[in-house]
C-alpha cells in the first residue's frame, strides 16, 4: 500500500516528524521544503506527485508555493483528495475549487482556540490600560512617558464577540472572572449550554452596546471589512476593537480615522490587511496596541496543531474522513 499512494509535505514539520513519519507505514512520504509556485507546478504538471492523495500544507507553505487559488488547485495531482491545512485560516485556499475537484480540506481550529483566546485578552488588558507609551518609555529610561494617561477596568464593561466559534468561547470564558458582561453575535444562535451564560444579540445591537468588540470570526468574501466606516458610526464612543482573527475583516484606514476621530478609544490588534505591512496611522497612534501575527506562537500550541495536521491526513488517507473539516464543504469522502 505504502508504495501506491503518497501524502506530500509543504513546507516543514517542526515538532512532529517523528509521527509524519510514522504515516510511511500507511502510504510512501515526500516532501516539498522549499522551491518556487512554478517549479512545484511544473512538478504537479510533469506527473512527479500522481500518487499524492493527501498534502500536509504547513503554516508557512504560502511561501514555498504561493496561495493554493484556482490556478494552483487545477494543477494539484490528479489523485489528491486531501488537504490537511496547518492554520484555523485557510483564506488562502480557493475552497470552491477544491470543492470542484473533490478535494476536501480541513484546518485546525480546535488546536488555536486557547492561545488565540489568550492573546485577545492580552491585547483586551493592554489597550484598555493604554499601554503602549509606558511599555516603551520604560525601557528609554522615560518611567511613564510623556502622554501617559489614565487607563479603565475591565470589570462591569460589555464584552462582544463577533464570532462565537471555538476561539470565540475560550475569550468568553477568560473575559468572565474579569466582571466583564458577555454578549455575542453569530449567524446562528448557539445552544444553551455552549453559550454559557453569554446573551445572542444582533449584529447592529452588538455595535451599538459593547464597550469591547473581539473579531473572531474566519475571513471570506462574506465578512473582508466586515468592520468599516458605517459599522465604526453605530459603535460606542469610545470603544476598544481587538482583532487576532485577520487583518481584512477591518477596514484599516477607516480604523484609523476612528481612532483619530476618538470614536474607537483604543486598539488591540494581532492581525492586519497587508501583513507583514501596517497602515503608517496605527504604527504612530500609541493607543494602538500592535503585535506580529503571534496568536499562536507557543510551543505547545504549535505542535498541538502539527497534531491535529497529521490526524487529518492519517483519518483521510484510512478512508474514515477529516476529523475538523472545513465547513463550507459538504464532506462526503
């Protein structure tokens, strides 16, 4: 069997090499480490990878070979049925193609939930307590700085969460002991008990009443500057945005402006449009709390998600599906 079929590497495994290798005993292993989007086509094109049926795409394969668009997936291998995607965002992947050609792709959303949840509750405390001018004034032996102002407490604020999916339940959970009031917004209605207490608001009432807003929600054509100009008008004055989902769902000049405007108070972000690019007005606002994409930049998080990528590509190359699925596919392997 190991000799008939292959699962393809892109990119590097990190912290489970030894488990990729463990699938040789399923189907035979090859790797694509480093290389050009032109050079793995004409790789895809010339037959070397025919008897792929399943890919573990790293989180980094993007700059080995380019977004896996349309273009890329008519030349994925002719008997590819699986991508097992290293990231809970795959808004690089062109899912409708695949879904064309009966690839069927999964992420790892469960994998991330805690450590992004973490990081918006750091940006959350940070920006509620203007932190970025003492943070760096410290360190110039500048104490406080100069424009040092009071900050606000999290407790007895509202608490909003566009996107109430895995990531979005780990931030209501640590939000919670802080005092803070939970309110949320999906396109459906959670059940009972994986609200938690939180209450299902609209989509304008959740703009209108939370002192906090956290973005947690995937990108698609659906939700890019899913926060812009007239979303920023109905908000709060004084609102703080958090955003560790991706840089697109904001509008990010429009962000400025209403940070300028003194509309949106403050702002944790993670996250930006045109990473590793950052609009010049966000770099130069000290209410603006800024971090490089590290969401998920801890070691048991990584490997946790290196997991879950070989549970995948194990579940599919068996026959038994994709454990986490992407959901836009209705998976029928």
């Amino acid at each position: 069997m190991a000799g008939s079929r292959a699962a393809l590497l892109i990119g590097e495994i990190t912290h489970c090499r030894n488990e990729w290798q463990s699938l040789s005993s399923l189907v035979s292993l090859k790797e694509y480490a480093s290389g050009t989007r032109k050079d793995f086509i004409q790789k895809c094109q010339s037959g070397e990878y025919d008897d792929v049926v399943g890919i573990y795409r790293s989180n980094e394969s993007t700059s080995v070979t380019g977004p896996f668009d349309r273009e890329m997936v008519q030349a994925l291998p002719k008997n590819l049925r699986y991508i097992a995607h290293n990231g809970a965002g795959y808004d690089n992947i062109d899912v409708p193609a695949c879904t064309e050609r009966k690839i069927w792709i999964s992420s790892t959303p469960i994998a991330v939930n805690d450590a992004t949840a973490d990081t918006a509750i750091f940006l959350m405390l940070g920006a509620l307590k203007r932190v970025t001018i003492p943070f760096t004034a410290v360190r110039k032996g500048e104490w406080r700085g100069k424009g040092f102002s009071l900050g606000h407490d999290p407790k007895g604020k509202t608490f909003g969460i566009l996107g109430m999916g895995g990531i979005g339940r780990a931030c209501a959970e640590r939000a919670k002991p802080f005092g803070m009031s939970i309110q949320y917004h999906n396109r459906n209605q959670l059940p009972s008990e994986q609200e938690q207490g939180a209450k299902y608001v609209s989509f304008e009432e959740l703009l209108k009443t939370s002192d906090v807003l956290s973005l947690n929600l995937a990108l698609n054509a659906n939700t890019r500057h899913i926060i812009s100009t007239p979303q920023f008008q109905i908000m709060k004055d004084g609102i703080v945005i958090v955003n560790t989902a991706r840089g697109p769902i904001i509008d990010e000049a429009a962000l400025v402006k209403a940070m300028k405007s003194g509309k949106v108070s403050a702002c944790g972000l993670d996250v930006f449009e045109e990473e590793p690019k950052i609009h010049p007005g966000l770099l130069e606002d000290p209410s603006a709390v800024l971090l490089p994409h590290i969401g998920t930049a801890t070691w048991e998080t990584q490997r946790g998600m290196e997991l879950l990528v070989l549970e995948n590509l194990r579940s599919g190359i068996e026959g038994k599906g994709l454990v986490t699925g992407v959901p836009e596919q209705k998976r029928q392997e």
